[in-house]
C-alpha cells in the first residue's frame, strides 16, 4: 500500500532586483529567491485536488510584491518575512522554507547610478517558519581561497593503493560552502555575516593545515569564536588539487613554483562544528 | 565549547571508462564515482594527525584498480563493492558511503568498438555500508519529458497576489529527478533499473494531471508497483514551464501551438511515495 | 578619429517550441533561436537615433508569430524565411543573420502526446540573406563519439619538452562540432542532415587512425561524398583524452582496460575540408 | 576533389598557477593558457604522418616550463613568449596562436601567502606570430555593469510585430566582452590594460544611453582616447534585460523599483570601433 510521504513546492530561483532611489546615491539588492511550502498536500497529489494550493506563480508574484512594499534589506529578514507571510495567510500551509542568494554588486566609480558586479562569494540563507517558530541557516558559497604555504600532508593511512607522496609544502585551495545555524537572532545580520565571513578567512590563513580537516574544523570554531548568535556551522570545502608540475624532464626544478589546477576529482571535506550545549536544530537544515 | 560533529570526506567525481574486450565487440561503462568515509576522524580534526586518514587520492586509486581487477557490472555492484572495501579495509572507518553517476553509450552503427554517447538520462546509486549493513539508493536524474496535452491546472487557492489564469489544457515538462530505495537488493539490478524508468515515463504520459503533484505521485506510486524490491520513492521534478505566446496582437490565435519555454523561475514539485510497511531508512539518503 | 566598424545587433536564444496536432499524433519543433540584423545603423550608434533599429523584441516577437503561422519544418527552411523576412520588410536592415539549434525528442513510448528529450546531438544552422542572395551553413555539435580501439599515435615531431610516449593503441574521443556549407540547397534539409550526420559517424568509426587530424580529414571528405549539395565542411574536435590508469603499483597490468577521462587541457583539433571548386563563402561562416 | 582548408591544432585550457616567493610575500599567476599551431600540416591529415606535428602534449609541457624559466608577468609578453617559441623551434610550424585568460585573486588580509580568488573580469589575450611578424590582441570578458538610470529607449522601428511600449527610463545591464588591437605594443601590458578597463567602465557609467549601441560605441571611443596605442576595439554586449514588474494588479506601482531579471532571451549588440587609420588586422581576430 503506497503512501504519501515528506513533501513540498514552490517556486524556486526567483530573480528580483530591488533598486532604491535616495537622491542620486542609488542602492540595488539582487536576490534570488525560492520557496518551498508544505502542509494539508494530500489531496492534490492524490487526486489532483489543487484547492490547498497556492500557486507557485503566486509565490513569486508575493516576491516582487514584498520587494516593493517592504523593501530589502538583510536576506535573512526578507527571507522571514515571507515565510510568516505564507504561513500565516493560508491555513492549509504549515511550513514554509525560504533560501535566499544575494550577488553583490559595487558602485562603478563616483556615479551613484552605476554597479559592477563584484566577484565575492555569493551570500545565503535559508528560513524556515512553521507557524510558530522560525529557523534561520546563514552562510555562503563560492568564497574561493589559497594559501602558497603553510600546509602539509603526511603521517597519513597507507594501504596496498596508496601512491601519493607525503609533502611538507603544498598550495591549499579550495571553494568555501559554508552555511551557520543561529541559536537566537542577532541584532544585525549584515555584520553577523561579515563577522561570520572574516572568521573563516582568517581561520583559513592563519592555521597552519596539516590537513584540511584541521582547516575546516579550525574555520568552524572561528565562526562559533566570533560569532556568539551562532550555535552550529556546516562547512563543505572541495580540496581543489594544485599538483607541482614535474618539470626533471626539461632538466628544471620545481619548488613550489609552478602547478597544474585540477578539475577533476577533487577530494571533498565535509564536517560539522557546533557548541556543545546548541539547541536541536529542528528543519533548520532541510 | 566547540565540538565536531557529523563529518565526512573522500575523492568526489573520480572519471572511469572501463572497457571489456570480448573479440571484435567491446563494451564500456563509463562512470563518475564519488566516495566518502566516515570513523574515527576526531584527531584529524583537532591536530591534524593523520594516521586514520586514508587519502582521498587511496580512494581515487582504489576505483581504477578495482575496476580492473572486478570489472564493472550494475552500478550497485560496484558501489557496494567499494563500499564494503573501505569499511573491511580500515579499522578507523567505520562508514562508506560511495555515489556513482554512469553515463550510457550506444555502439555507433555495427562497429564492435565505436560508440555514441547515449543522451538518455544519467542513472545514479548512492550505496552506504557501516561494516555490518548496506543500504541501496538507486535513480536517474536529466531524464526530460513533455506532454502537449492532458494536463489541466486549475482550482487552486487564490490570494491577493494570485494572478494566474486556470487552464484545461497546458503543455506540461520536467527534468525527472528520482531516487528508489530497495527493501532488498533485486536480483538483477539493470533490469529493476530499467522496471522503475520504464514505470516513470508510462505514468508521466497515462497520467491525466491537474497538477504535477498529482503526476509525482502517480509517478511514484507506478514505481512500487512495477518494482517489488523498492520500498520508496523520492521525486524532484521542476516545472519546466512552457508558457503559451500572446499571439493576439499580431491578429494570430494561439491554440496550444507555440510556446515560450522559459528558463527561471521554475515551479519544483518535491515528494515521496513509500510503502506503508517500509523499513527505517537509515542513512539510505544521506 | 574613430570611426563605426562591423557591427550587428538582435535577440540571442529565443526559446519556442511548436506543437502541431494532427489527431492524437503530436509533433514537436524545439528551436533556439538568435537573429542578427546589420544595415544603416551609424545614427544610433553615433546619436542613439533608434529610427532605423527593429527593436530586438519585435525580432522575438516575429520568430513566435511566424512560428505560428508558417509552422516550423527544417530549421533551415525556418531560418531562411526569418532571415528574408527582416531584410525586405525592412529597407535600413541589409543583412540579416539567423542562427537556430534544434533539441530533439521522442516519442515517450506509443503515447502520442508525450515525449522524452532525445540526448543526440543538437543540430544547427546558420543562414544568411542580404536582401538578394542567400547563404546556408547546417551543422551539429555536441555530437560524442568514442573508439575503443584503431587509433595509433606515434612519428610525432619530438622537442626538449616531450614527455609524452609514441603508442600503437588508444582510446580516441571526441565531442563532434561540425559545419557544412551548401553550394547550392538539397531538395530536403533532414535528408541532407541525416546524410552528413551519418557520414560523420561512419567515418569516425571505419577510418583508422593515426592521429586526429587524419580522422577529421576523413570526416570531412565523406561528408562531401555523401552530401553533394554540400561544397565545405569545417570541424572543430576536441581530443577528449582518456589516459589508460597506471596500475602497475597496485601489482595489475592495464591492457586497455581503465581509463581516466580527463576534463581540461584538451588537445583541439580544427580543420576545413572542401571542394577544389568551392565557391566563394561570402558571409556565410561570420 | 576535396581539398585541405584552413586548419590548425593544439592544447587547450592548459590550467597553470605560477607562485612567486620573494620572502613573506607571495605572488600568483593563475592563467588558462590555450596553444593552436599551424603549418606543413597536409601530411597528417592525409595519411597520418605525424613527423610535423608537435604533440599537444608537448605544447602544455611548454607552457608549464615556460611558466618556471622565464616567469609570468603581463599575459600578453607571456602569450607572445610562446608564440615565438614554437614557430622558431619547428621549421613545420609556420604560425602559432596562443590565447591566455587570467583569473585574478585578491590578498587574503595581511597575510603574504594567502589569497582570495577576485571575481573581477576574467582578463584575455591572444596572440600571433607568424615567424616575423606578431599582432596581440588584449581584452576582457564578463565585466557585469549596470545602471539603474540614465537609460532611455524609444523612436525605434516599428512593424506589425511591435508590441515593446517606449521608455524613458529603464536598467541597462550588460556584462562587457570587449578585445582590442594594439597599433603598436604598449610599454606596461598591465598598466594599458587598467586604462582600457577604466575606459570602458567610466564610459558605461556616464553615457546617457538613449540605445546600447550608442553605450557600446561611446565605450569604444573612450578606449581609443585614453589608449593611444589601441587602434581598434571589438565589443560584444548582451542586453541583461532587467523588466519592470507590473505590480498594479497588486494596487502597487512600481516606479523603477522592482525588476525580473531574466535569463533569455536577450539582446545582443556586437560592434567595432576603430582608428581610421588602423592598420590591416591580418590574422589578429582568427
């Protein structure tokens, strides 16, 4: 006998740009927005009973509506305040789940009406409201970094595969995805996420890795450090693979010098750092 | 306090084509395979010492060599296989869990040893083993299908910002994402992959939707029907819209002929169907 | 003193699919379409005087309602008659440049209203028209092929830098661009398509090879023995490396059995093969 | 009777990081360096003797061993280092192209060896050489700007396919192609390269733009004036098209505040401007 199980849906990858006219110092918030909504769902998937369905084209109307009505300042804010407003306006829905990614952009030169986008990370969150209670889920992807030095690897497990060489010297780098749990609301989410971003880069730099597990759990309790709204922190880092270039062939030594960037594979970290005594985390991370 | 929690790491997208030589008519299988163990990990974290660490370059070494000595079958063999190795291999790993993409080729015309690559959808399996027991997670993703007619979509909640218009007639498209898992492994693991594919495309075209939530479910559930060995049934299916052209102004009526399909943003219907009696999944989907 | 160069300006990658209904056997046209128009355009780049610029939307517009009203058959067909459209409709626009891809599909099972996305090769065209002549190029990429066996590379030209081992057996793979230029149209473009598709494939597969640039001079000269209507053929073929795995350490030979597919760098291999009385291309590859 | 054409060979995306180490402080080049040589090439593609052909193989192992013994400074001198290289070094090889691509990083804070990737523009290069003669290219790709004022588009063409209503106000958004001819090789490759740059920002930002043509040709003036030793600029500007949100039916107005940005179709304008004096380009745009 077959049942219905976890579900949801919405909208998903929502582009909205918000731009705010004060005099001719213009401001621009560019988002994409997805949400997700579940609760009293049977019938639709049953027999196409779509009456407890908001439409997912009316998810993203409400998007740009909001985006005009009540402006957009922190992701994580705008990121609440839909996910109450969906709950909150119709009964059937009793969860909602919001993920907001924020493209920075920079003013081009003096002109207050021109932007260049910005390279940076991108910026994320994810919120999570059931009617009652909110989680929010901070973080950031795409935050590339490398250090020429300070990282080793050796002393590790060998087995009848094992071919790679220890090395005392290697190029770190890799891809930060990181995303941080909130034990309470901090009282400003921009500079929580500066702190939380400054932690990681200056954790990453300032370890001296002999693995980059070492790093991840070291950018992890940097960010708990920092950051005392923080309760938990999930970091994925892709072990982007600098290989020094074997140039004895051409009668050339290598040190440290020359590398060849790899595409693929690539090792993958991934691991946890939270406080001991962090609350449960509910859906937060769903 | 800070302390580590779940973690994991391993060789992600290692690129193998295995190639059979049978006479003049070769075979190959061509994979992307991504491992990841778990264990004893707390000291690499904390210190960086290494010794329970089996370098992710082992790993990469261990899926080309075991693809010689094994060859290559049904992707689940092969995971498991692998998986099995790390657990038994190592004390300090306690957990294995190995993600295989396989991408399919066609022979090209009657030549023995020339192929075309199939543009079929990618089969996936995702196999986990902790030493003792396995766990089997087989799917596909990419496998894009449409249907101009029998889809209808109306009925649905309305709020202030619902503008849509209800349709009895819609062109309705998706990009099948699915994943299965198996209350104990089939006998034969192509064919049940061929079952539950075969299953998901008869339901997407017999299906008269009013919504696609409604054709998840069918879909979904003509999986279990079709494939006794699977206990439940994971969808992800974006609404790949195709929106009708207002033809009007040029004085053209436009009865279901000529659409715009449109990138972002997409509707995503996510669900599960399952056996009433399925079993706890445990870290199946992890 | 600067002055205005070449330039053109349209709508890139409009997305239309048409659905035409006969009975209950459906048909499926799924086009991405790109328009570029050039002509008397020194005011609006000068002055930003629009008076002579057919708005890039109109362009879309016009690709949707002639979809609507002429149907869509060969691409070829459909392209032409956008590109004469815009030139004579307009006497400011003197040229104009239509490029179309083609996605195929098939028919999901004997339902004749749903399909599945086929993963063949994206056929394409590009065609232009000045008002008098007209120029057609027909092509696909994304066509990947792969030998087993039959390709030899050694006698290559040897240097300080050359590491690289002679061999007498390899894996040869590639994703197949091509372009064909037609000297005068074929009766029916899907034929001609399916001819040179197949010459291709054929190709590839019966010539054995002693480098890469031998099998696409191969590729070339069949297309021009199979095509007739076709005076030029231009390939661009990227060596999709498959490097056969070292196992000797892991105490295991490797006949040709275990490859790594690499990503990046890729040897590319591009070259024209063409007719000794090949008219003049004109425009026809810009 | 077919003919050899047009053809050339070599490796592509050769991913090569150079660090310097001058005490603490760090340097890197992070370069994507592609090669494509040509010449006495009507053998291999005959019958598949390879005596002329320098492996791409050969060519990546040049490039990181070029990247070891002469360093890498501005990717242009780089570029024509290996340019000159392989068509000195082989009397078969009688022109050679190389192309370089430069992903800039950011110092990570006050530390001398760690870095964060910049998401600037990606810089380019290409260069000939032909055995005497050289011609370098220089430019940029996806430098994404925006102005969310001082934009206007109407007095456009208009036929029956028009529906695009006149504006007075609206974003223009693009992210900048742009390559230009040098007349003569600037003395600071990286120095002309931060003034072209600034010129096509500054242009960007203060051009009251009644057209993007217009935008693209003040862009390109402004290059030529504040480069003297450019003599020709190519632009390719796709028009990100950022659509006003009707929000009436929400009984909200949108005054230039909430914008869809759309993903395709989109614009695209391509031009040249160019010194009436400039001298033949030869092959510097192949």
């Amino acid at each position: 006998m077959a049942v219905l199980g976890p579900n949801r849906y919405g909208k998903a990858e929502t582009r909205v740009v918000r731009v705010t006219r004060h005099g001719d110092a213009h401001r621009i918030k560019d988002l994409t927005v997805s949400t997700a909504l579940s609760g009293d769902m049977t019938e639709v998937h049953l027999s196409g009973d779509n009456s407890a369905v908001l439409p997912t084209d009316t998810q993203k109307n409400t998007v740009f509506a909001f985006a005009k009505k009540h402006g957009v300042g922190a992701i994580e804010d705008f990121a609440l305040l839909l996910a109450r407003h969906f709950t909150d306006a119709r009964p059937a829905i009793h969860h909602a789940r919001v993920a907001i990614e924020e493209h920075a952009w920079e003013r081009n030169g003096a002109f207050g009406h021109s932007f260049v986008r910005s390279g940076r990370e991108v910026r994320t969150c994810v919120a999570h409201h059931d009617g009652t209670r909110s989680w929010v889920v901070s973080g950031l992807r795409d935050l590339v970094v490398l250090n020429t030095t300070n990282s080793e690897f050796w002393g590790f497990a060998k087995d009848e595969y094992t071919t790679l060489p220890e090395t005392r010297d290697r190029v770190l780098a890799t891809a930060v995805e990181a995303a941080w749990r909130h034990d309470e609301p901090p009282q400003d989410w921009d500079k929580s996420y500066e702190n939380a971003r400054g932690a990681l880069l200056a954790a990453f730099a300032d370890t001296y890795s002999l693995s980059l597990q070492q790093t991840l759990y070291a950018m992890g309790t940097r960010v708990l450090a920092e950051c005392p709204e923080v309760c938990e922190v999930r970091l994925s880092l892709p072990n982007k693979h600098h290989f020094p270039v074997d140039l004895a062939p051409f009668g050339l030594d290598n040190d440290g010098e020359v590398f060849f960037a790899a595409d693929r594979p690539y090792g993958l970290i991934e691991g946890t750092v939270l406080r001991e005594d962090a609350p449960e985390p509910g859906p937060a991370w769903e």
